[in-house]
C-alpha cells in the first residue's frame, strides 16, 4: 500500500467530519476496501467495536486493521482522489463513554478492593468486565458505584500519551502490556495508568453517568454488567418510565411498588386455593349426582366448559365413589377412566379406536384421553366405546 495513513481518531477522537483523499479502493470478496490518507474511522481492537459512518455518501460496513494500516469496507466502490468522511457520532461517543468508564470502574475495583479485570466485553446493550474475586457483596457494589460517579462529578482530566519500551518499567501500571515497542498510555489523573489502542474521552465528566446492572459467577470469577454515559441515562428514561406505568396500572407510588406487588400476588395465590377447592367441590358434587342417577357402565358426564384437569378431577371423584368405568366428554376431548378389576386398557382402546378414526391421544390401563378435530370421529369413538365398556 502506498502510506500508513493517519489515525485521526487517535490524535482527535473528537473530529466528526474531515474532507481528505481516498488512496485506493480494492474489491474484497463481495465488497471493497478503501485506504485514506487520514481517517476518524476507528478499526476493531482493544476491546472496542469499529466505528460506523459513510465515505462520499456510501456507508461502511466495517473497519479492519491490518499491518498498521486502516481498511475501511464499503458495500460499492469509492473513486480515489477527494472524499468527504462522517462518523457515526452517537456510536463513537457511546463508545468512548463505555471503554473510558471500564478503565475507571477496574482501576476503583483494584484501588479499593484489590480485584483485577482478567477480560472485558463491549456490547450493543451493555457491557462487562471479569473480575478476580469469587464474590462481591451488594454493600461494595454500591460503594464501586458511588466512587465512580464521585470521580465523574470531580471531571478529572483524561491523558493520554506514548511510552517507549524502556520508560515502561518506571510506570505503575494497572495491566501488563501484550504489546511489544511503544505503547499508548491512557491516564485518569490520580486513580489509572493503563495502557490501551482504543478511543477515550478527554475527562470523566463526559461519562456523565454510570451504572452497575448485575453479577453473576463466571468460571471462578464475577462478571459485572454496566452502563455508562447517554446509555445509563436511555436506562434510567426507560426503567422510570416501566415503573411509573406499573404504579398507574396498580394505582401506587413507585416506592411502594415491591410491596404492593407482593400482597396481589399473595391475593392471586390465595384465590387461586380457594378456586382448587371450589373446583373439587363441584366435581364431587357432580360424581354424586351421577353416581346416584344409577347410570349403566360406563357413567357418561359433559362438561361444557373447562380443561382437561377439570374432567380428570371429575372421572376421578366418581371413581373415589365404587367401582366405574367413567367417560367425561369436554368438547372435543373425551377422557376415560376405569378401577374395574377387568383387564379393560384404556390406552390401548384409544390406539385401537380413536387413532383409526382421526383421534389424537394415549394413556394408561386406568385412563387415557383423546382430542378429535372433527365432530363425526368423536361420535363414532364414543359410540364404540359405550359398547365396549359395558
Ligand atoms: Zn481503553
């Protein structure tokens, strides 16, 4: 390629917009690869996505690092010579607010608690960072909390510089660099010295906002879940929001949300009891009467609504009352059941009876149910098996 071009995110990851050439555009596989003699498109790498945006109006798919120079892939081809570049501000920003906040929240995990960031992940919804502890109580996540967003209120400057190889050793750094020869150094004043390739903000009163989500045992260790900056706020805007329609709907202040929801479902719980009860009331009733009408076998009941817990419920009530066969028709369901000492299987009349004729089921010796979706099959089963459960 003809020059390594110049990486304008990293001397002004703050340039939106910037007019320069476009050196070469290559086909790659289905697309093309453009190379500028300067570009604010930041590439994949040290744990931060590519930047978005568009070159003379087409808009990139991607953008890839290789051997220190900058490809950026656009789905048509760009013409060398003058380009206008934009950048998918609100990505880049939102970029720089969740990297720059998982350099402040590990350096104020290590500073107060001692626990080192083994990974971190920077997601579309959110991110997370692998800490080294097996635990991390609630009562030191709020402190991380609360120590972060002190930092953020205090708008602490953000620098950032190159060291040679040699001037490493005399840096207290948070993590051991991976890299070989000069390193970039990320330093917040007074709390982190890391070194790292990604884009950052310039002081913490940019991240505006953070916010730990959740924890959870990852191999040994604890993943943290959080939000920094425009997304904590989006988070807060929309969690208030969820809160405020759930106190309208149970006519409540959001504080006394938790309780007002547990005594509903509590109510909820408790009816659900009484309507069990209830329900098996009626069923034995039901069976009485049945039983009492002295039908021949086998005792036929309908029910016109209901589910099929209900018709169990009621071919067991009669069974509990001597011996039956008993068949509950429940619309298109029939449920049958026996505590004959016969031989009678009602599984098996089912596959031999029902399933010939359009039926959908199976069961056991003491009972079995079947669905038809078709009315003439229902009737036709039914009629077969009042003969055959005389
Ligand atoms: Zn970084």
């Amino acid at each position: 390629m003809n020059a390594i071009s110049d990486k304008l995110y990293y001397s002004d990851p703050w340039l939106q917009k910037v007019n320069t050439v476009a050196l070469s555009c290559e086909p790659a596989g289905e697309n093309y690869e453009a190379v500028l003699r300067e570009t604010i498109f930041y590439p994949t790498g040290g744990g931060q996505p590519h930047d978005l945006g568009s070159i003379n109006g087409v808009p990139l798919l991607d953008v890839i690092l290789r051997e220190d120079e900058v490809y950026h892939v656009l789905s048509s081809p760009i013409t060398p010579g003058p380009v206008e570049c934009v950048l998918d501000w609100d990505r880049r920003l939102d970029h720089m607010q969740q990297h720059t906040g998982q350099h402040l929240l590990s350096a104020v995990l290590l500073k107060e608690y001692g626990y080192a960031t083994e990974s971190f992940h920077l997601g579309a919804e959110y991110s997370s960072i692998d800490i080294s502890t097996s635990s991390f109580p609630v009562d030191e996540q709020t402190r991380v909390e609360e120590v972060v967003n002190s930092i953020i209120f205090q708008n602490v400057p953000i620098h950032i510089y190159w060291a040679a190889q040699a001037e490493l050793d005399k840096l207290p750094l948070r993590k051991v660099p991976d890299l070989e020869g000069d390193l970039r150094i990320v330093e917040i004043s007074g709390w982190d010295l890391s070194p790292c390739s990604g884009t950052h903000l310039s002081s913490t009163g940019q991240l505006s906002l953070f916010k730990l989500l959740r924890t959870e045992n990852y191999k040994g260790m604890i993943r943290v879940y959080f939000l920094c900056g425009t997304r904590a706020f989006r988070d807060y805007q929309s969690k208030h929001a969820i809160c405020s329609e759930l106190g309208a709907i149970l006519s409540v202040p959001i504080a006394e949300l938790p309780t007002r929801t547990e005594q509903e479902l509590n109510t909820k719980r408790e009816l659900e009891r009484e309507i069990a009860e209830l329900k098996t009331r009626v069923m034995e009733l039901h069976a009485q009467t049945l039983v009492s009408s002295g039908g021949e076998s086998p005792l036929v009941a309908e029910l016109p609504t209901g589910s099929l817990e209900d018709a169990k419920l009621l071919a067991n009530s009669v069974l509990n009352l001597g011996t039956f066969s008993v068949v509950v028709k429940l619309q298109n369901h029939l449920f049958l059941a026996h505590n004959r000492s016969d031989s009678l299987h009602c599984g098996q009349l089912v596959k031999e009876l029902a399933l010939p004729l359009g039926g959908r089921g199976g069961g056991s010796p003491s009972s079995a149910q079947v669905f038809f979706p078709e009315q003439e099959g229902k009737e036709e089963f039914f009629r077969l098996l009042l003969e055959e459960l005389k």
